[in-house]
C-alpha cells in the first residue's frame, strides 16, 4: 500500500497541469452535489413550519372567464368576510398578500419585504411569536398598519437580536410609525 501511494504521489507531482484539473473537477463536483442535495433537503425533505401542514389548501386569484390577470392582487376583503362567515368545511380562513417597504433608521434605510395577514392567519398556520405578543383583535381595522411581527432573519439582520426593540416605535417610508 505505501509503494502504491508513493508512486501516486510522483505521478501527480510530474503531471501538475493533470493534478490540478483532476482536483479543480472533484472539488466542482463535490460543491455541485453539496448545493443540489441543501436545495433538496430545504424544499422536498423538511417539513414546512406551519401546524398540520397537510391540511392548509392555497386558493389563488383567478379569473374565471380563463384569460391571465394583469395584475393579481388578491380576493375583495368583503369575499374573504363572506367565505369566513359562511365556510363550514374549514378551521378557518386568513389571507396574506406580499408586501415590499423601506426601515428608515437614523443610520439608514433598509429594504424591508414582509407579509400583510389577516386576523386568523397566525392561528391557522400555528405560528406563535418567540419573544412579545401576536397580533390581537385591537390591529386589525380601519386606517394604517400600526403594528408588526419582524421574522427572526430580519430582527437579528436590522436590530442585531435585540430583545429590547420589542414595543417601540419604528419610521415607515410611507411615514408612519408601527409598534414592533
């Protein structure tokens, strides 16, 4: 075995151009590998975050005459009223819509993107606040945001895992302040 790796090792030392392609090749591959298997793993083999996630149906916005919507932004808040008031085959009802906003800091803005939720959605998708409080039923209404949950990326980005952000106010680019 030692006489076998001794000649391996001339070998690679009197061929150095083949050396470093045939190393440059395994290490691509093994980085290849490495990235498809996480991409795998993230998406196939984990399960999502959410409570009983083989219950949770997604109802997308489409038009029902067939064409493509120019612009899908969601159901009419009286539709989800009406589905929530009348859905006896489901826990619940809750809707979100993607939204993209700025922090303005003394230090600087940050890119913000987030999601708008109604009422129930926390609950159904049995999500629960690591530090502070959910939402209650005195933040949903009438008028601006007033309040909002930051996701734990973004806390620990934007405030460095601060614990004690929790309750104070924050300036919007669109110039309101919310309560996080």
């Amino acid at each position: 075995m030692l006489q076998q790796l001794r000649f391996a090792i001339r070998m690679l030392v009197k061929q150095p151009g083949f050396s470093l392609i045939a190393a440059l090749t395994l290490a691509l591959g093994i980085g290849a590998t490495s990235a498809v298997f996480s991409l795998i793993q993230g998406v196939l083999l984990t399960p999502p975050p959410y409570l009983k996630p083989q219950e949770l149906v997604l109802v997308p916005t489409v038009r029902t005459d067939g064409h493509k919507l120019a612009s899908p932004r969601g159901w009419p808040a009286q539709q989800w009223m009406e589905w929530n008031k009348e859905a006896t085959s489901f826990q619940g009802i809750a809707g979100y819509d993607w939204t993209f906003n700025f922090l303005i800091r003394n230090d600087g803005s940050q890119s913000m993107q987030g999601m708008e939720v109604s009422q129930d959605y926390f609950r159904l998708m049995g999500l629960k606040p690591a530090l502070g409080r959910g939402f209650d039923d005195s933040d949903f209404g009438q008028g601006p945001v007033k309040e909002i949950l930051l996701g734990f990326e973004f806390w620990q980005r934007a405030f460095g895992g601060d614990p004690q952000i929790i309750g104070k106010a924050v300036p919007s680019a669109a110039g309101r302040r919310r309560r996080l």
